[in-house]
C-alpha cells in the first residue's frame, strides 16, 4: 500500500535510501526520536491507521528508514548496499540523523518494530545496548531462520530469499538471530516485546527469548497472549508506545 502523507510526514534520502520522517507541529520533549523498523512487507506506518496514530500521539519526531528485506544484519546484501550493511547503515547514516533531528549526539533514541522489525530492534539492542538501551518489538519474527526452512510451506517462500543471498544454509542464518546476541552481562536497560499464540510462525522464538531472559536474570517485559483476535500491531501499539515514552522519561533521568 502505498504511503499516505499528511503535511507533517515527509519522505527522503538519507545516505541513498528512502527515509520516512514524521515532524509534529511541537515536539512534546526535545531530544527525543522515536525510530521505527518496518516488518517484512516494507509497510510505511502511513499504511497501518493503528499505527500511523499511535506514533503521531508521541509528539516525537518518527524516523523510518526503509531498508528492505535485510533483516537489519550486519551482513552485507548487495540487492540493498554494494557498500554498507544495513546494521551498519544503522549505526552510521541513521544515527548520524537522529542527531540531526533531536539535536543531541547521543540517547534519547526509542527502537520501536513490527515482525522483521521487530526483531531487528531486539537485535540491535542486544548487540549495542549502549547505543539502543530501549526496543520494543511487536510479534518480532526472531526465528527468521526458518523462513529459510519453511518459506515455501507458508506461500511467501520469496519474501525470504535475501537470507539465501546471505546464507548458506539455515543454521548459519540461526546463528544470527537475536536470542544468540544476549549477553549475560551487557544488555539493554528496558526491552519490551509482545506476541501472540496463534501465531505459528514466530511466537515459539519469543517465548524462548523470555525463557532466556529470565534465565539471566535480565529484566524485561514479554507480553505472551495464548489467544489473540485480530492484528498484533492494532491490539499492543499503545502499550509499546507507553513503554517507550516511560522507558524514555527513565533514560532521561539516569545519572552516569
């Protein structure tokens, strides 16, 4: 679908790749961003009414890179970049235009995804939790590798063939999914995820992810529905929103 932008959304190059950026009209608390990862259809949140609402009721500038299906690794995809991996263009181009935008060198940042997003916003939170204290994933398809065992049993086997460009096989590919990133002892300081039992594909990764978690010791939020009606993103937004701004304000007052 295609985006819908009201006058305060806006579309651009950041570093040869579109960006989104939603703009208020008065940005509530400055020096903050809100930046979000898109799932694995490449939805703009202009397309998804809960969501698109949800963020512009922060008050905080929105940042939505569109980095494709690259899963947001830190292998290199040439189909996205000759010359840059998408982790990195991460770390480098966006967060150079976070700067620009809240005006600060550092913090401030809430990592917000959806499905492919959301497990990138775990992802890189767990590999540079200094950099990403804060994520929250809506049902984050942390088990991508087996979109590389099972993609053509779930009739969108091609919405995963840049894990084959990536990969070998799929137990590469496990290798470098986001429960293997946790560290025992540097972690981020507020991570939140939701997802529900009736989906088959990606709801057994985030329950192992909070077996994990907990067995660590490491604090977190996991919202695990047995039964959920309706869209994930629709049902849980406002509650991963709440948790940013709360996980923001706490971020805010940290004394170093």
């Amino acid at each position: 679908m295609a985006p819908n932008f009201s006058t305060n959304w806006s579309c651009y190059s950041v570093a040869g790749h579109p960006c989104e950026l939603f703009q208020p009209p008065t940005v509530l608390v400055p020096g903050r961003v809100i930046l979000y990862l898109h799932d694995l259809q490449e939805r703009s949140p202009t397309a998804l009414p809960s969501l698109h609402k949800a963020l512009e009721s922060t008050g905080l500038p929105v940042l939505v890179p569109h980095i494709g299906r690259t899963w947001c690794l830190q292998q290199q995809l040439m189909r996205f970049d000759t010359e840059i991996s998408a982790e990195d263009y991460i770390l480098g181009p966006i967060l150079d235009e976070c700067a620009r935008i809240t005006g600060v060198t550092s913090g401030g940042i809430g990592l917000l995804g959806s499905e492919m997003g959301g497990q990138a916003a775990l992802r890189l939170a767990y590999r540079h939790p200094g950099k990403f204290p804060i994520a929250a994933a809506i049902r984050p398809a942390i088990d991508f590798h087996l979109g590389m065992q099972r993609g053509h049993e779930w009739d969108d086997g091609e919405l995963f063939d840049t894990l084959w460009e990536i990969f070998e096989e799929p137990e590469q590919a496990r290798q470098e999914t986001a429960i293997l990133h946790v560290h025992p002892l540097n972690w981020p300081r507020h991570q939140w995820f939701a997802s529900g039992g009736t989906n088959e594909r990606w709801h057994d990764g985030a329950v192992r992810l909070s077996s994990k978690l907990i067995a660590l010791g490491i604090p977190h939020t996991a919202i695990l529905e047995t039964n959920t009606d309706g869209d994930m993103t629709s049902l849980f937004i406002h509650d991963a929103i709440q948790f940013i701004m709360e996980s923001l304000d706490s971020e805010a007052r940290r004394i170093d």
